[in-house]
C-alpha cells in the first residue's frame, strides 16, 4: 500500500459536536474514508487526524478526457489525478481551493457533472473531464449562507470554504462547511431579493470569496445588473488577488475592498493562519500586502479599500503591530483601518478577551504611527463565535 493513502481517525478529544457528520459532505458514506482531510480542517477540537493506511486496496480503473487510467484507492479525484501528474502537487505552492469542498474551486467534470475534486472520492469507471473548453461551459456554483437584516445591517452573501485554516476562526461553522445551497451567480442574487431602493450595500465576504473567481466575478456583475446604484463590498485575506483580478473585480462593480492583514511576519502569520507550508504561507502573506498597495495606487479614487488589522496580545506583539501600522501609513495614511479584536473562537473558545484598554493601546499605536483613520471593532461589536455543542442553534439563512 503506498503510504499517500490515508484514512481519518478521531482521539479522546472529540466532543462527538456533529459538524464532520452533519456539515462536511463527507465521502464516508459513498466509498468509505478517503484520507481527504476535510474533517481534520474543519474539527474545532484538533481530534481528527490522518494515519496511513496499512490494508491493500484494488486498484481503480478511470479514464481521464478520455484515456484510460489506473491507480490504488482509497483517494480523492483530486490526489489522484495530482499523483498522475495532470495536476500539480497539492504542496506544490500557493493554492486557491479550500479543501473541504465549499468554494468549489477545484470543480471538474465527474461523470459529466462538475464536482469539487477534493473531496470526491476516485471510484471503478469514473469519468474524469479536464478539458478547460468543456468546464467553461458550466455555471460556477458555490456553497452559500445568504444573509439579511436583522442582526445585519445590510444583505450579505457569506461564501463557504477558506484556504486558510486559522484557529481563531470567527466563523468557522459556515467557512469549513460543505454542506448547504450550491447556487449559481444568477441563483444567488434572485434569492438575495435585492431591493434597488433599500439595499444602498451589499457584502461578499467568508470564508474567502475570492477563492472561485469566475464565480465571484459573475455574481459581482449580476448583482450591478439587478441594483445598479448599490455599493459592493469584498472582504478578503487577499492572499490570492493579482492585479488583473483586482481589474477584473472593479470593471465587474465592486466598490470597497476591505482586506484582511494577518500579520507582517511570516512566523506570526502562519501562526495564525495555520497555513504550514513556509513557501505558500510567505506568498499568501506578500500578496495580501502586494493587493493593498495596488488598490491604493491603481484606484485610489474609484474604490474604497478600508483595512482590517484582526489581533490579540496572544497572536501579535506591539512591535509588529507597530511594524503594520507603519506599512499601511507609508502606502496611504488616510487609507481607514479596523483594529478587530480577535474574540475566543473555534479551537481558542477558552482564550481571554482581550479587553478595552488593550484595543486603545493598539489604536494609539496605529494614530502615532501616522494612520489618521483608525476604527476599532470589540467587545459588543463582535457577536459571539458559535460554540461547537450550539451547532443547531447557528443557522442566519434566510
């Protein structure tokens, strides 16, 4: 058996919560345990992980556009079909799918329907289609929660899936849920009900929206379609943003940008991102600060990009936090900046709150360091995090 095959194994620490049964599409029930790993990501207690597989396993016969092919199960579509080299390496570099199967990125043609590889198991006679031309003629479909007011103050379209896998995951039970409506752009905007004379502002965040871009971009133009005096924003980590992407998203209709910036070193930032890769942890890192000063020259007068700075004394010191709001006052010192404070959440629930006086010492930071809009979000601005055993209490869909 190669040692590539895995399968999951749960540890005294499962709190038996349900959200790897209930909110992954878990393959368990199709073909049995194919080592994916969404449940390791997705687990808020860290009691799931992978151990090699030591049963032999028949081989699997499958064509890929056609041609046939042959490997060892127990696996996904996605690490077979990287194993024979028509796709990179899962560890290859910076990715831009989520692993748990909710952005849809990854989707190809699987028995002539698009399905996100990742999580699909490889099974006898399956047919695989990579043909770009053929992909292209499908919707983009992504799994969604839609959102209105009350408790939001405007209509938001929360995208399931993340390629990062941060501990402090403020909403984790919908960012690493597979489960749920998987919508079209069309889809998505007619459920969102979008009244041209109320709604001045729609919300596109997650999750990472950016992770599917077709999608995003269709969903971007459909909602200026339907309400075309309406203000878009896109919340994002900004990790996979290029300046074409950028060109594309602002030419579709978006308004504000408001990027995530996790840290300004690289440790720091894979400490709280729990991306472990050093190369694709530095390129995420970098492309998110590379995303900001773009946005800022490029379009500076035509898009809104307000910063958001998420810390606690546990994930940053004063000196990088220092570091950061002097990065952001030499790219623009009027650019507005939310200091959001991290708040005990999906692996850290036991975590202290940070406090006020703490948020201020950052805030004054931030104003010395030359940044002339500084916001800070705590406290009863921030609803609490869904605790693993209140799952069924946690649906917003409308």
């Amino acid at each position: 058996m190669s040692p590539d095959r895995f399968i999951a194994v749960r540890n005294e620490k499962c709190l038996d919560c349900g959200f790897c049964r209930e909110y992954i599409a878990c393959p368990i029930q199709v073909s049995g345990c194919i080592g994916c790993g969404a449940c390791v990501k997705s687990c808020p207690e860290k009691a799931i992980h992978l151990e090699a597989r030591t049963e032999p396993a028949p081989p699997i016969h499958f064509t890929v556009d056609g041609k046939a092919s042959v490997i060892a199960g127990h696996l996904s579509v996605m690490q077979a079909l990287s194993e024979l080299g028509f796709l990179p390496k899962a560890d290859s570099g910076a990715t831009s799918h989520c692993g748990t199967g909710g952005c849809r990125n990854c989707a190809v043609l699987v028995d002539n329907a698009l399905a996100p590889i990742c999580i699909t198991p490889l099974q006898e006679g399956t047919a695989i289609r990579l043909d770009p031309d053929a992909i292209g003629r499908q919707e983009p479909r992504r799994i969604l929660t839609l959102m209105r007011p009350p408790p939001h103050f405007h209509p938001s379209i929360f995208t399931h899936g993340c390629n990062y896998n941060c501990d402090l995951c403020h909403n984790w039970n919908l960012t690493f849920s597979s489960t749920g409506p998987v919508l079209t752009p069309e889809e998505t905007v007619k459920r969102l009900c979008l009244d041209p004379e109320r709604d001045a502002w729609v919300g596109i965040s997650g999750g990472e929206p950016t992770l599917n871009r077709k999608w995003l971009v269709s969903v971007v133009q459909n909602i200026r379609q339907t309400s075309s005096g309406t203000r878009i924003q896109l919340d994002t980590n900004a990790s996979i943003l290029t300046p074409d992407y950028i060109d594309e998203l602002v030419e579709a209709g978006v308004t504000d940008v408001s990027p995530d910036l996790k840290a300004l070193r690289l440790e720091t930032f894979v400490n709280v991102t729990g991306v472990f890769s050093k190369p694709t942890a530095r390129y995420y890192l970098e492309n998110s600060w590379e995303s900001v000063r773009y946005l800022d020259k490029e379009y500076r007068d035509r898009v809104l990009t307000a910063v958001s700075v998420p810390c606690h004394p546990r994930t940053h010191s004063m000196n990088e936090l220092d570091a950061m709001a002097r990065a952001v006052a030499s790219i623009n010192p009027e650019m507005p900046v939310t200091l959001i404070e991290y708040q005990p959440a999906f692996r850290r629930r036991t975590w202290p709150v940070a406090g006020k006086k703490a948020m201020e010492q950052v805030r004054c930071l931030f104003e010395s360091a030359g940044v002339r809009r500084v916001f800070v979000q705590a406290g009863a601005e921030v609803p609490l995090a869904v605790d693993p055993l209140d799952l069924a209490l946690s649906s917003e869909e409308f």
